[in-house]
C-alpha cells in the first residue's frame, strides 16, 4: 500500500526472464522497483531462482542499491523481527554445487 504510480513491467533479459514482473513505483517521492525473488505466489524454489536475470533487470531499471528481506531470522537474541541487518558473511552452497555436483559451502 505504500507504493505510489504502481505498475507493473514484464520483461525478458539475456538469462531469461525473472521471477516475477517488475513493480515500478514512489515510495515518499523515491523510485523503486519491487521485484519477488521467489514469485508472487512464492512458487520458485531458492534453488531455481533466476537470479542472474533477477539482476540484469534491475541493472536495466537504473537501480543502485537492492534490498532484500529474509524469514530465515537470527539466533542472536538481541537482533529481533523487523530489524535491519547488513551482512559482512554470507555461506552459499548453491554456486558450487551447480558447478561441481557436489555440496559444499563457499564463503562469500
């Protein structure tokens, strides 16, 4: 509902499509594309997310920064639901396992 001038964009990258259409709208005057990484009806699996398309769309909507959001949460008791957290490390085992067929965990 914050939102203001939504609407929405399909659009087709040199990866393929993304997840969903892009929204494009003002949240307090500022542009902002909303785009769910999993689908709207959160349909695609962490693991088929497109996220070089994801991305690439982004990109070619002159986005600068991208937020994301996450339900996984925290085990630290101080960082509670709703607050904002900046990573400093990040542990992917999807890359190498594309790549390698095998599980592991990179550090990125």
């Amino acid at each position: 509902d914050i939102l203001e001038e939504r609407t929405e964009k399909y659009v087709d990258t040199p990866y393929g499509k993304p997840s969903d259409a892009l929204i494009l709208g003002k949240i307090k005057n500022v542009d902002c594309v909303l785009l769910a990484r999993h689908g709207r009806h959160h349909t695609i699996m962490p693991s088929n997310v497109n996220y070089r398309a994801n991305i690439w769309a982004l990109k070619e909507e002159n986005c600068s920064h991208i937020l994301v959001t996450t339900a996984c949460g925290s085990l630290r008791e101080e960082i509670q639901p709703g607050d904002l957290v900046i990573i400093d490390q990040f542990i992917d085992s999807i890359p190498y396992t594309l790549m390698h067929g095998c599980p592991t965990f990179w550090l990125a």
